[in-house]
C-alpha cells in the first residue's frame, strides 16, 4: 500500500476521533454537571464551611474560626470519637452476622439438593423491598418484651421465664441492641443474598466433581473451593457494608428521635452528626463532622483494599 | 433428563441418602424461612387485633374478641362453663359472688341456669374477629392518599430522571472514544462510596439560599444528573448490544442522538427496567433527604418520614402501627413480586461485574 494512503485515512481519523470525542462528552453532560454541582463542589465548600461558625439562623454571624472545628472534634469534644466507636462496634457485630446469613441463604438456595429453590428465593427476598421504616416498627413490635412473639416463642421452647421487664428487653438492654439493630438488618439480606447465589453459580462445576473424585467431603469443598472462589464477591459486601454501616442513621432516629436510648449506645456518628447540624444547626461543626466521616471512610476503604491482597482471590491474578 | 441417567447407575443405598440429605436440606430452609418470616406474620396478626387484646391475659394470639351473646336484647359475655360433668358455652347474664346465673348458648330455650362457683375463674371464650377497620383508621389518621401521593410524585419523577440521565452517560462511556475515559468512569464510581454527609451541608446551604428548603426541589433536581450505579449497570448492558448495528445505522446517516434512541434504549430495556425498579425503591425508601428537607412540611412527608411521626403519637397502638406499617408494604411488594426477574438480574449486574 502506498504511503499516502495510509496517511489520508489517519487524519481523518483524528478529526474523527475528535468528532467521536466531543459527542462523548456530550452525552456525558449530566454526569458532569451533577459532579461539580452534588460532589466535588460541595466537598470542597464542605471543607471551608468546616473552617468557619456558621449558623443559617443567624448569618450574620458567620466567622472564619481556622481549625478550631476541627481541635473541637478530635481533642475537646469526646461524643465524636465515642460516637465513631459505637459505630465501629456495632459495625463488627452486625457485618460479619449479615454477610454471614446471606452467604449461608445463598450456598443453601445454590444447593442441588433443595426443593422449591425459586419459591425460597423470592420470599427471603421479600422483607428487603419493606421500606426499613416500616421494618424497624415491625421488628420493633416482634421483639417487644412484653408482647412480642420472639419472647414468648423462646419462653414456649425453652420454659425459661424471657417476658417481661425481667427477661430479655431487646429494644431497653445495652448488651443486646446491637444484636436487635441487627436483626433489622436481616430483612435487608436480599441483594447480599443474590449477589452471592451469582457468584457461586459462577464457580465452575469441574471442581466440585474433581473434589469430590477425589473424596473431600461437603465441608471441606465450601472451605478449600467455594469461599476462595468467591471471595470477590464478599469483598465486595464487605466494603460497600462498612461504607453503610457508617452511615447507620434510621433506626435509632425512628425509634428514639436519636436519644441514643439504652444508655446512648445507639448515638451513633450520623445520629450525632444529624444532631450538631440539623439540630442545633452548628453547621460549621456539622461540615467538620462530615469530612472527619469522610476521612474516616477513606482510611477504611483503603485498609480493606490493602488486605485484599491477603486473601481475595482473583481468577488468573486479574482484577477487573 | 441427564440427572436421571445419572443417579439411576449410582447404587441403591446412595439413591436413598441423596435423598435423605434432600428432604432435611429442604426442610432446614423451610424452618429458617418460617422464622425469618414470624415479624411479617406478626405484623399482619398484630395489625387486625383490637387494642383491649394485648392488655388481657389469656388472650390467643390470633386477632380475637370475647365471645357475646345477645340474650333477650341484651349482649352478653360467652364462657366456658364446667357444669354436670361437661364443659358449655354459657353467656353470663346475672354476675354473682359464688353463684351466677348463665344461660346455655346451645339451648336457650332453658332459660337462666344458676351455677355455683366464682365467674371471674371461668375462661371466656375468644371469636375469631379481624378488625379490618385498624386500616380504616391508620388510613385516615396518618392522611396516606397524601403520603402515599408525596412518595409516589417524588418516586416517579425521580426514576424518570434517573433513567433518562443515566442511560445518555451510559451511552457516552459505552460507545464513544473520550480521552481520559476511564479516569472519569473511575471518579464516577468513586462516588458511589462516598458518604452523603460530606456534601450535605453546603447543599443544604446553597437549597436554602435558592428557597427550596421546604419544598421537593432539592430531592428531585439531584436526581436527573445521573448516579453512579446507575451508570455502571447500563454501561455493562450497553457494551453487550453488538455495535454492529448502530455502526449500519451509521453508515446511514444517523446521528448519535437518533441511534441513542432507536437502538441503544429499545435494545437496553431490561437494564433500564431495573434502574428504574431500584431508583424507584430507593425514593419510595427515602428517609434522610426528606426529614432534612422537608422537616416542619407535614404536608409534604413521603410516607417514611409521615409512618415515623405516626409512630411517635401512636406508639402505644401496636395495632394501629403495624397496619399503619403494612399500608406502607403494599406497593413496594406489590411490585417486588411482578417484577422479580428484572430485579435479580440488575443485581447481579452491578454486584458481579465490579
């Protein structure tokens, strides 16, 4: 082929490209616009507000303060980092419990041998569609000490005396509300659930039958071939439930208008950043609150990325 | 089938235990099933009781009122009596101190029977009696037409937004070369992790500035310039469609907004479907925004942020708060239950592939 052939088409191609390039961005327009107007410009106003004494009731007021929010924060006021433990607790409590319940519902609806998969699929599915308003009230009837059925089911099997003021309180006992918090979170298994029943069903068959030719039995095939296989996938679960679970705001607000009732464990870090911001309207101190999360969830992120390394796998060591 | 030909050269005795393992695997998810289930019983059950009910002791746990029996135009309560050696059902007319006089509900035709022995100690007999009317009230009480028009006008006009905002970036991360592309894809997801509170403030200072504190506005706008995992899951989709046809209609003269719309959104309807199930989810589960936005509006409450304050006033009606619970259960599982298919797969997308 001639030279200037294939130059000819070369420099169309640029101007194409260009062509190509400028349609692109169009149809990225709105993606663009809302990432200036709803992320990144706010981030950064976020930050400067956390710089300054800012109340919308009386503007007026409003002062450059420099980092006294944040001395406030990490040194003076002790709710902060109180308030990030609680939430970091109740966070290793209700995870691990969580994921643990999806992967089990999904390696049983996965399982060859039960009957009526479909059917099972859908109504453990179900409770997750229930606005969690309407799932905390309900869990908050079910577990009422006095009424609710879970205390006088356990009284009936077990004879032992759980009704009453006496017995097991799972809204009012600071030992047992983040166990409580997390049954409410049981209801919400559902796309956990899913997205591990996809993953197992993208373990190739080829080595279970390998396994078991070569006689590893049932336990030892989900630990040396179905969890590696997935761990993907929980990795996944788990990064998106920290970034949640940080964020856990509904139920202690519905329940107790974020009193942190019993004994303030349920004051957790959104409850208190709610409170300082929409509250009593320090939105300066809010804003520092917020990017302290922020940071807070990065440093998380980052961890959980840093030990992926160490035990998820990917396929072929390729990583999409 | 294959499984058949299977198991039918395997020996008897392994036959016999696959199918053992079957029957106890199946009913090990029923039994989980049922428990994880018991709450939504509960609520159903709670939610059709009369408020008397929970305070009675003795009282069966299915929605039941004390049995009566109208005698000689009076009505009257309905025990179970011991007496001559059998158990009656007797209404209880004249109420005494070691004697009462009752009268035979299957034979009233004997008149008043006086019966030794103290009434309080007799057991009433419980009716089957499902108050329906619990809805009725919570209905009214609560205003839910209204409730439920705020969260289905935010919903609608949400998810319209949503899809229609996504599926345009979706388009332009599928099939055009931009520089500096997976950059920008990779910013785009990073915002899915990154925590709403970070922004709220400014937001809600720049919403007040504009007036629109008080109103939807500042929930609704938002949500037409296109969400991260709403971008992902239509990209994924869209890179599936072969290429080949918007190339052919190319090669014809249409343009990218023409092959966006005659191609790539007929062709993309199932991920489409399931943006608009999860956004629409999403904003009929709305909480934070709207008690942020909203808060001192009544008027203007979706049903989340209107159930809670209910729950506030009412919190002793357990009955009036689970059927008040389940009126706001309705649509959503309504919907859940037509439209699962798009549903799981849309999961599956976005929980897979990133």
């Amino acid at each position: 082929m001639a030279l200037s052939a294939l130059r000819k088409p070369r420099v169309r191609m640029t101007q194409l490209q260009k062509k190509e390039a400028k349609w692109g961005l169009l149809f990225l327009t709105p993606w663009m616009i809302g990432f200036l107007a709803f992320y990144f410009l706010p981030m950064l106003a976020s930050f400067a507000f956390s710089l300054m004494n800012f109340n919308p009731a009386v503007p007026d007021e409003a002062a450059f303060i420099g980092f006294q929010n944040w001395k406030q924060a990490i040194i003076t006021d002790k709710e902060v980092l109180l308030s990030f433990i609680r939430t970091i607790k109740f966070a290793g409590i209700s995870l691990p419990i969580t994921l643990g319940f999806a992967l089990f519902l999904a390696i049983i609806l996965n399982s060859k041998n039960v009957m009526g998969k479909a059917l099972y699929r859908t109504l453990f599915y179900m409770p997750s569609t229930i606005p969690l308003v309407a799932t905390v009230l309900i869990w908050n009837g079910v577990l009422s000490e006095q009424t609710g059925w879970i205390n006088v089911i356990i009284q009936k099997l077990t004879g032992i005396q759980v009704v009453g003021t006496e017995g097991l309180r799972w809204l009012a006992d600071p030992r047992l509300i983040y166990y409580t918090y997390t049954m409410f979170g049981l209801w919400g298994v559902g796309n956990a659930m899913i997205i591990f029943l996809a993953g197992l069903q993208g373990v190739p068959t080829e080595y279970y039958e390998a396994a078991e030719i070569d006689g590893a039995n049932w336990l030892q095939r989900l630990y040396k071939i179905t969890i590696p296989l997935i761990t993907p996938v929980i990795f996944y679960q788990l990064v998106l439930g920290v970034i949640t679970t940080l964020q856990y705001f509904l139920a202690p607000f519905v329940l107790n208008q974020g009193t942190g009732f019993p004994n303030g464990m349920t004051r957790f870090f959104m409850v208190y950043f709610y409170k300082q911001s929409f509250t009593f309207f320090n939105m300066g101190y809010g804003a520092t609150l917020a990017w302290i999360m922020f940071i807070a969830a990065l440093i998380l992120t980052i961890t959980l990325f840093g030990t992926a390394k160490y035990w998820v796998y990917y396929a072929g060591g390729e990583r999409k | 089938m294959t499984g058949k030909i299977l198991t039918s050269r395997k020996p008897l005795t392994r036959k016999i235990k696959n199918r053992i393992i079957a029957v106890l695997v199946t009913s090990l998810t029923i039994a989980i099933l049922v428990v994880f289930l018991i709450p939504m019983i509960y609520g159903i059950v709670t939610s059709l009781k009369t408020e008397g009910q929970f305070a009675k002791v003795g009282a069966p746990w299915w929605p039941a009122t004390e049995g009566q029996y109208e005698y000689e135009g009076e009505s009257y309560e309905v025990f179970k009596v011991p007496i001559d050696g059998e158990i009656k059902k007797m209404a209880l007319v004249v109420k005494g101190r070691g004697q009462s006089q009752l009268v035979d509900i299957d034979n009233p035709e004997a008149g008043l029977i006086v019966w030794d022995g103290e009434w309080r100690q007799l057991e009433p007999i419980w009716e089957f009696d499902p108050q329906w009317g619990n809805f009725l009230e919570a209905w009214n009480t609560i205003n839910f037409p209204r409730l439920l028009g705020n969260t289905f006008m935010y919903a609608s006009i949400t998810t319209f937004g949503a899809v229609l905002s996504a599926s345009l970036v979706a388009y332009g991360f599928a099939r055009f070369r931009i520089p500096k592309k997976s950059i920008l894809f990779m910013l785009m997801l990073s915002t899915v992790i990154l925590p709403s509170a970070v922004t709220l403030i400014p937001m809600y200072f720049v919403f007040l500035q504009f007036g629109w504190v008080g109103t939807w506005l500042p929930l609704i706008v938002p949500a037409f310039f296109s969400w991260g995992t709403n971008v992902f899951l239509i990209r994924q989709f869209i890179m599936s469609i072969p290429r080949g046809v918007d190339e052919a209609a190319m090669m014809d003269g249409a343009g990218p907004f023409r092959i966006f719309f005659s191609i790539i959104i007929p062709q993309s309807v199932p991920a489409l479907t399931a943006v608009a199930l999860f956004h629409f989810f999403y904003a009929w589960n709305d909480f934070f925004g709207p008690l942020i936005y909203l808060a001192g509006n009544p008027e203007k409450y979706p049903i989340t942020v209107g159930l809670t304050a209910f729950n506030r006033l009412y919190a002793q009606s357990f009955n009036l708060i689970q059927a008040a619970a389940l009126v706001t259960v309705i649509v959503p599982v309504i919907i859940f239950f037509f439209a699962q298919r798009f549903f799981m797969q849309g999961i599956v997308i976005t929980g897979i592939e990133k």
